[in-house]
C-alpha cells in the first residue's frame, strides 16, 4: 500500500486543528454556572450546587469541569488510588491534580 502524499497528510492534520478550534469555541461560548461542589454520600459521587440554587448530575470521571486555583482552570473528573488514598480528582496538571473536596469553587459548561 502507498504511503499517503505529505501534502494529503498536512491537509487531514489542518482539517484536524480546525476541528478542534471549532469545538474549543463553542465550549469556551456556552453557559457557565458556578457553585460548589458537595459529596452525595450515598453515591459517593459529587455535584454541585450553583449559586443559583440548582444542583448538577453526579460528576463520574470525565465529566469536564473548571476549577478556581488562583485562575480558573479547565479539567475533567478522574478517579485514582494514590498516596494511600482513593477517590475522584481534577485532571489538571499546573493544579497538580487534587483529589475533590467538598467546598471547592468550581464551574461548569452547559453543553
């Protein structure tokens, strides 16, 4: 089988980054509603409370999410075992990836 010509190949990676352009666009213009996240002890799941007074789906992992650290900074929902401890985290590396804790500012895209 050939090979694929280098200016086909450039074409399909273009087509790709614009792609993702378009999706970073219509995620950074949908609603965002901030809150607070608490822990459904039943389900061991978290949600959050918004401050205008309604409450998210349980978060699981990949559930995309943006957590307040000095900045707002964009992430997803993971779970691990680490250090001993396991549980659902931020997927975010300039944070460090913290494990979720009740009382954490954070906000969501609803899309």
């Amino acid at each position: 089988m050939n090979a694929l010509p280098v200016e086909r190949i450039n074409r399909h990676k273009n087509f790709i980054k614009m792609e993702n352009t378009t999706e970073s666009i219509e995620y950074l213009a949908a609603e965002v509603k901030e809150g607070v996240l608490f822990l459904d002890k039943k389900l061991n799941k978290f949600y959050i409370k918004y401050y205008d007074g309604t409450e998210s789906y349980p978060l699981s992992c990949g559930s995309s999410l943006e957590y307040f650290y000095d900045e707002w900074l964009f992430g997803r929902v993971e779970y691990t075992q680490r250090d001993g401890k396991e549980g659902y985290y931020f997927y975010n590396h300039e944070a460090g990836h913290p494990f979720l804790m009740e009382g954490m500012i954070v906000r969501k895209r609803m899309i």
